[in-house]
C-alpha cells in the first residue's frame, strides 16, 4: 500500500475473504467508533473517513441508532466518503408541563 492517502489496498488477508466478511468487518470496526462516542466520526480526514459503497445503508442505520447525523460525498470507485456527527441524529424530545 502507498503512501497516498487516497491509495486503498489490502493490507492483510482473511482465510475468509467473501463480500459479506468484509463488509461486516468494516461494519464492525466503524460500530466500535460511534460506541465510544466521539463528538464527530471521520478518522481525522478533512473529506470524511472512506467507506465501501455497499456498507452506506447499514452505516445509517448504526449512525441512526447511535444518535450521529451522517454527511456523505458521492461514491468514488466503490467508496463514499462518511462524517458523522454525534447529537445531530435524533430530535430531542421534552415534556412540557400545562
């Protein structure tokens, strides 16, 4: 792998290498991010951190039930580029006496 930012590549193998593995895996590894409950989700990059395409939905479902507010760009080669945003995702709702 390159050292230019914008370079993806493998970085090591799985034995088990399918679509559904490696989505699942980055599933999990962003799951982990919004659990720990950061202010905003992007990995540092100014464009928002790369996603695979396919993971989108799923991603607005995590980021949904976590309470993160999702910006994404346009899909580049198979990525989208994500920033989520904690508090932003879920109105807030109060009572009010009367």
């Amino acid at each position: 792998m390159s050292q230019d930012p914008t370079d993806y590549g493998l970085v090591f193998a799985f034995p088990d290498q399918s679509q559904s593995f490696t989505l699942g895996f980055e599933a999990g590894m962003l799951w982990q991010l919004l659990q720990q409950g950061p202010p905003v989700v992007d990995r540092g990059v100014e464009e928002g951190l790369p996603l695979r395409h396919e993971n989108l939905e799923v991603m607005h479902r995590m980021a949904a039930a976590a309470g993160y507010a999702v910006r994404s760009l346009p899909a580049e080669q198979g990525w989208v580029r994500v920033r989520l945003t904690r508090g932003a995702g879920r109105p807030t709702l109060s009572l009010v006496s009367g």
